[in-house]
C-alpha cells in the first residue's frame, strides 16, 4: 500500500490493489507469506479510508460484499484458504448495521468451526468508532429469541 497526502485538503488517499476474496487464490503467495487476512465489506474502503488503513497493516486485505455474492461461496473459500494456508488470523471489519455485514462475521465464526486454530478478531464501525465484538456477540446475533431476551431483560 501507498499513502499520498495532499497539502491542500490534508487528506490521505489509499492506493492498494482492490481484491475481492472470492477472486483471489486461495493460497496465494502473499497470503502465505503474512498468514494475516483482512476480510472488509467493500463499502469500508469508500466510506471510512482512513479506518481501512490501520487496518490493513500486516493483513492482506480481501473485499467482501454479500450482496455480490452468496455467502456459502464466500465461506467456502475462506476455509479453503484458513486450511490450506494455515491462516493465523483473520480480522473482520464491516460496518454496523448493514444486514449483509452481519452475515460476514457469522460466516466467518462458522469457518472457524472447521479450522479452530485460526484466530479470529470481529469489529465494526458505528458512528466512525472501531468497536470490537466479541465472538459470542456474534453467536447471539443469529438468535433473534436470544435477541429479543436480552431487549426485553433492559
């Protein structure tokens, strides 16, 4: 990655390759070499750049977007890759609140299921606040009995 700053607008602009994880090999050179994925809904890149940045640090970043595609296919590949790879972590990053991201971070939860050693870091942005969110967030998540318990308990 590269980082050009303008003097006008201070602003910092990203220029990385853009790779979609469906379209990537599933044990590329790169990806064996950091053994670190990324996986970002897509909109990150457009709405929060400069969040996407930190992140990507020592991660290859792999876009994701479910409304693209299914998220089966998506699952798939990644523990392909977590397996074949021996993958020591990956990090989801999404926006909060969008119906397709929330299924990100479940699918990814369920490839770990397949390849537990694999670490696995969930966050979101909200409001353009990093929130970390723990794996049993995520497990909640899919439970909408569970959901509404907790609404209810408040």
């Amino acid at each position: 990655m590269i980082n050009v700053s303008e003097k006008k607008t201070s602003r910092v602009i990203m220029i990385f390759e853009f790779r979609r994880l469906i379209d990537t090999n599933a044990c590329s050179r790169i990806i064996r070499e950091k053994r670190k994925v990324l996986i970002y809904g897509a909109c990150v890149k457009d709405e929060h750049p400069e969040i996407l940045e930190k992140f990507i640090e020592d991660r290859v970043p792999l876009a994701v977007c479910l409304e693209w595609e299914h998220m089966n296919m998506v699952g798939f590949k990644l523990a392909t890759m977590m397996r074949s790879c021996m993958l020591e972590e990956v990090t989801v990053l999404t926006v909060d609140g969008s119906p397709h991201c929330v299924q990100l971070h479940m699918m990814v939860e369920e490839c770990r299921k397949l390849v537990p050693k694999t670490g696995v870091n969930h966050y979101v942005i909200h409001e353009g606040e990093v929130i970390e969110i723990s794996d049993k967030a995520v497990k909640t998540a899919r439970y909408l009995s569970k959901v509404e318990k907790l609404i209810r308990a408040h």
